[in-house]
C-alpha cells in the first residue's frame, strides 16, 4: 500500500469528533476544581540535549528519525534534537522534540512554529514542514516538531523504540488511550510548549529569543489540537495563534447542518484559529467567520498532494528502506494544485494577526448543491473556494474524487490532464494562456493567498511549462 495518512477513515462522521472532545474532556478530570488543575500543570518538564547525533542516512540510524529531507544547513539553521520529561495525571513520561533554527540568532525572525507531529502512519511526519520548509527556512522562523502520542514512539514497527533501541529507549509516554483520546498527549504537548517558549533549564532554542508561538498540526493531529485547546491549552498558555490544516469535517455519512464541527478552538484559546482545509476536507455545513476565527478552503487541492506524498516517501524511504508501491487508483491521483503555496501565506497571515495586526482577508467557500455534492464545472473542477492560478487557468482536473481503494476517494483525489482538444478550446494560443495565468496570480496575490515569491515562481513555472504549445 502507499504511504498516507487517514484522519477521514478514522473520524468518520465529523460529529464523532465533538464526541471524542468530550471523552478527552471528562479522561482529563474537565470540571476538577481549579486548585488541582493548577496543581497539574505547575511541575515544568526537564529537557536533555542536545542529543549526539551522526550523519543523517546512516545505516547505524545514531542521527534523529525524520530528520529534515531539506537541507538546513544550506540556509544557515541548525537541526537538533531533545528529549524531554516531565509527569502527567496518566503517569510520567520521557519523549522527544526536534529543532530546526538560525544558527545565528540575529537570523531568527522571533517566530516559533511548533508542530503536533503526525503519526497516522504508525510513525512521525512533520506535515506542515513537508510542505512549507523553504518558505520557513526563507523567513528566518524557528521550527520545533514534538512527539506526543505513544505510537509515534512505541509502535512495534515504526515507532522511535523500535527504529533505533539504543538512541530512544528513555522513550516512555503513559499508554493510556489511542489515536486522539490519549489524556497524557494534552498535557505533554501543552508542557513542551511552555519549554520552547519560556524554558526553564536547558533551552531547546538555544540563545534564540521568543517573540511569538504559532502551534500547528495536520489532519489527525489538527483534530488532536482542537481537542487540546479546547482542555487544557489555555492553561498552559505559550501560543499566540493556531494555524489548523487539513482538518477533515468531510462526513463519510450524510450531512447535515447538526453534523458541522464547532469552531475550532477559537472561543476556548482566546488566540487567532486559522483552519486551512484542502478540497478534501472542505463540508457543505461549516463554523461562521469570527474575529478571533477563519476557515479557508482551496478548491482543487486534495488531502495528501503530490507535494506531501514526495516528502513522505523520501522520510520513509531514508529512515525506513521502504519504497512506495503503485498507487491503485482509478485514475491518477495527487492533486497538483500547490497547497503549500496558500499554505505559506495563511503562516503569515496568523503572525500577523498574533501580532496584533487586521484578520486574516475572508476567503470564498466550496459551493455545493443541496444534495451536499460540490458543484463542478464541464472539466469536473470545482466552483468557489481560493483559487490559486493554477487552478483558476487549469491545464488538468484536479478534484477530490477518485476510486480503486480507500486512500484514493478518501484522500488523494485526482489529477488528470486535459486533452491537447481541450487545451487548444481553452487556449487558442500560448500567449492567451500566459496573460489569463498571470492576471489569476495578481488577483490571489491581491486577496491574500498567495505571496509574491510564491507568485513569482508560479509564474515562472508556467512559462517553462510545455502543456500549451506555441
């Protein structure tokens, strides 16, 4: 099978996810008295390191599981990695976090971002990383990737035990709960966040000087950050904004008004919520705009892209000698709709909204027909939603649907390129597809979901392209 990951097979029905906020709820003692959750959350968490690390791809495995596939060094940072523990009211713990920073402080942009590490592969994916590296690396941010869910760390196969014994065996996190509804993983992710922020004793940062936090997670784990910060993330403090991507209110059952999840943590953590969903997990019934709370959605993006699934499979292919397999879809899947491109700018968009700065610009909608189907043009490419040029000028369909296995109609979707017929009644000439793709790129430029490196370079791609001939 293909590497992925499978929030919407494992949520289910969106409302299962408001039901499983509040099982986390009442396994976490909501409604203890405020005395003893103070209490709980006063014991800071020790960190140790940096820990000695070898050559990354080594076959001793002596250097960080998932280490950065983009060279850090090439644009000055540094990659580190530290173990942390601390005590939860499931027991205590001992479990990781990797750093990617400015060797040179004055480099450092003042930004954190700190990432809930994706594990619905029975190992840990840096998501948003795999995405937005460059753009990150670009920025002078901070970048921090924390373990808190056991299988990331214990799974029989995959996790950081097995991979390297000898690196990892401090590793142990309290194996109560599965997927989300672990309590331990709130209070490990909340206690790591106040060390990258405010560190008492070893600094994971190093002389780097915090102005901001910014928490991220995708699918699984932006369901995981929902949860927590509508627990205990407001006690524990230390985040100036979420950005949530590819959380899935996509209902494998009917939906229904009844069925769209709550706004994401935007009335609990008293912080800017920014929700970035593909058209994967775009639903026909969603929260309302706030001013503490966005929800953007980008037509013809899908819930692993080929951007996502080219990063994984090289962690997976370095770290663990697998290779991929072909994928049994129907017709061929990945979008190619750059997703971190809108991505990158939704990241700049919550610093400055953290920051104190206007709300996010917001965003049109999916549009769907009453039947909850989304509407589509003659190509099958969908109305509404952001449209990044190379979708608003498109040379493919790119949607959400496919067929052949699970992973293709529940998270690849499809990309398939029209006919060179189709392209020519599209664009009579190069130069008509040119103007129309450069006056889509001003336009999202203009709205705010697109920045102008990233313009640039789609641009520059476009004209390189050989899809409309001369």
């Amino acid at each position: 099978m293909p590497f992925t990951t499978k929030l919407s097979a494992a949520l289910g029905h969106p409302r299962r996810l408001v039901l499983i906020v509040l099982a986390v709820a009442v396994m976490m003692g909501a409604g203890t008295a405020a005395a003893e959750t103070l209490d709980r959350l006063s014991s800071a968490a020790v960190v140790d390191g940096p820990i000695p690390a070898g050559a990354v791809g080594d076959p001793s495995r002596a250097y960080p599981f998932g280490a950065s596939v983009t060279d850090v060094a090439a644009y000055g940072y540094v990659e580190e990695e530290f173990f942390f523990s601390g005590h939860t009211p499931a027991g205590p713990y001992t479990s990781r976090m990797l750093v990617r920073r400015p060797a040179d402080p004055a480099k450092f942009s003042g930004t954190v971002v700190t990432e809930w590490q994706n594990v619905s592969n029975n190992f840990d994916l840096d998501c948003l990383w795999a995405r937005s590296a460059d753009h990150l690396l670009r920025s002078g941010d901070a970048y921090v990737a924390v373990d808190a869910q056991t299988v990331g760390v214990d799974h029989p196969d995959t996790g950081l035990t097995a991979w390297n014994p000898q690196r990892y065996d401090r590793l142990r996190l309290p194996a109560v709960g599965t997927f989300v509804a672990e309590p331990a993983a709130y209070e490990i992710f909340g206690q790591a966040l106040r060390q990258v922020r405010s560190p008492d004793g070893v600094a994971p940062l190093g002389d780097l000087t915090v102005k901001q936090q910014l928490v991220t997670g995708c699918s699984q784990s932006a369901a995981a950050l929902t949860i927590y910060a509508n627990t205990v993330g407001p006690l524990y403090g230390a985040v100036d904004g979420y950005l949530l991507t590819a959380l899935s209110t996509a209902s494998i059952g009917p939906a229904t008004p009844s069925a769209a999840l709550p706004q994401p943590v935007a009335g609990a953590a008293g912080v800017p919520v920014l929700q970035l969903n593909t058209e994967t997990d775009s639903a026909q019934f969603r929260p309302p705009d706030t001013d503490r709370y966005r929800l953007w959605e980008v037509a013809g993006t899908t819930h692993s892209d080929h951007d996502a699934q080219t990063y994984l499979e090289a962690v997976a292919r370095r770290d663990l000698g697998r290779e991929p397999t072909p994928y049994p879809c129907a017709a061929p899947p990945l979008s190619r709709i750059p997703f971190r491109n809108v991505q990158n700018a939704a990241l700049d968009a919550v610093k400055s909204w953290a920051r104190g700065g206007p709300a996010p610009a917001v965003q049109p909608q999916m549009d769907y027909a009453a039947d909850g189907t989304v509407l589509r043009d003659r190509y099958g490419n969908a109305f509404g939603g952001i449209r990044l040029p190379e979708f608003a000028v498109p040379v493919a369909t790119n949607n959400r649907d496919n067929s052949g296995g699970d992973v293709c109609s529940t998270l690849f979707g499809r990309s398939v390129p029209f006919t060179s017929d189709e392209l020519h009644a599209l664009y009579p000439t190069r130069q008509d597809y040119l103007t129309r793709f450069e006056q889509a790129t001003t336009a999202a430029v203009d709205s705010g979901v697109l920045l102008p490196g990233d313009a640039r370079d789609s641009v520059d791609a476009a004209r390189a392209s050989a899809a409309i001939p001369e």
